[in-house]
C-alpha cells in the first residue's frame, strides 16, 4: 500500500490560522467513510487527521479539494453561517 504522504503542513504561527473568511466546510458523513486517507493525502494543508478523519477546522481554509477527491463522496461542503 502506498504511504499516506501529505503534500503540505500547517504553519505552526498565527499565519496559518483561517480566521473567519472561510465561505464553506467540510463535513464529513462518516457512515459512507471508509476511511481510506485520500482526502487526507490531498489535503494542501494536512489538516485532516489520518487515523480519524477528523478535521481541523483552525486550519482547514474550505478549499473542497478533500470532498472533489474522496471516491465515495461522503465530504459535503456546507456553507459557514458567519
Ligand atoms: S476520502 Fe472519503 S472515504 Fe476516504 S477517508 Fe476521506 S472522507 Fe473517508
Ligand atoms: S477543505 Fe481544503 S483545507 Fe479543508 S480539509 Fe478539505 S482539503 Fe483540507
């Protein structure tokens, strides 16, 4: 099995946070997860932890790569209520 590599980290300063700009979330439905890690693989800012698919949203900037890339689809993109 090919490791599960990230492309990116996050910034460990306070320029990596989101803030409030983020227009969408992800949530994942973990009832059609499998958990097979490639929303985690893609994600540019390795912000979705690959044991539990949990992610953090700090960091997460509502790209939506991690729901256009998981094969089952189970990551929908809801929009923030700011
Ligand atoms: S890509 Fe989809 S099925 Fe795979 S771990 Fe991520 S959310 Fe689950
Ligand atoms: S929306 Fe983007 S930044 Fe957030 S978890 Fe998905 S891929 Fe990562």
């Amino acid at each position: 099995m090919m490791p599960k590599i990230t492309i990116s980290t996050p910034k460990e300063a306070a320029m990596g946070l989101t803030g409030s700009w983020r227009t969408f979330r992800p949530v994942v439905n973990r009832e059609a997860c499998n958990r097979c890690g490639i929303c985690a693989m893609y994600c540019p800012d390795a912000v979705i932890d690959q044991d539990t698919m949990e992610i953090d949203l700090v960091y997460c900037k509502g790209c939506g790569i991690c729901s256009n890339e998981c094969p089952k689809k189970c990551i929908e993109m809801v929009r923030e209520e700011h």
